[in-house]
C-alpha cells in the first residue's frame, strides 16, 4: 500500500480504538476536520510530519507509537 494508504487507515483504527470522531480529533488537534477528511480519504498525495504529529496530540499517543504499526513496515509500503 502507498503511505498515504498507511496513514489514513492508522488513523482509522486510532479513531475506532477510542471511539473519536474525525470532528472530536480536529477540535483536540487543532487540525482542521477538512484536512482530516482529506487525509483519511487519501485525497492527500503528501502531507508534513507536523500534521501527522498534530493528530498525535489530539489522539494523546507519541509519533512512535502513531508508527508503531505493521501498516509501516517497509515490505507493506510501495514506492511511488
């Protein structure tokens, strides 16, 4: 899967594991809900590590434990 992929569905089940909206995230993170959803979605070709760091605080997890994913490693992630 492309790291986009990886990403969203990480968040996913971050979400899920603590019963969060993508709307509770934004308000918590500060990141605003459209570009959640645009994330979540894969509609983002690319996104900073400081957005990614963002949802962790809203999500009150490490960017190590946010990473800490079979979804990361490296034979599950395509290059492109």
């Amino acid at each position: 899967m492309k790291l986009n992929e990886a990403v969203s569905k990480r968040i996913t089940e971050l979400l899920r594991q603590r019963n969060m909206t993508q709307y509770s995230l934004s308000l918590k993170s500060g990141v605003p809900q459209s570009t959640l959803s645009t994330i979540i979605n894969c509609t983002f070709p690319s996104m900073k590590l400081r957005i990614i760091y963002e949802i962790c605080e809203g999500l009150e997890i490490t960017l190590g434990e946010f990473f800490d994913s079979p979804l990361f490693k490296r034979e599950n992630i395509i290059d492109e």
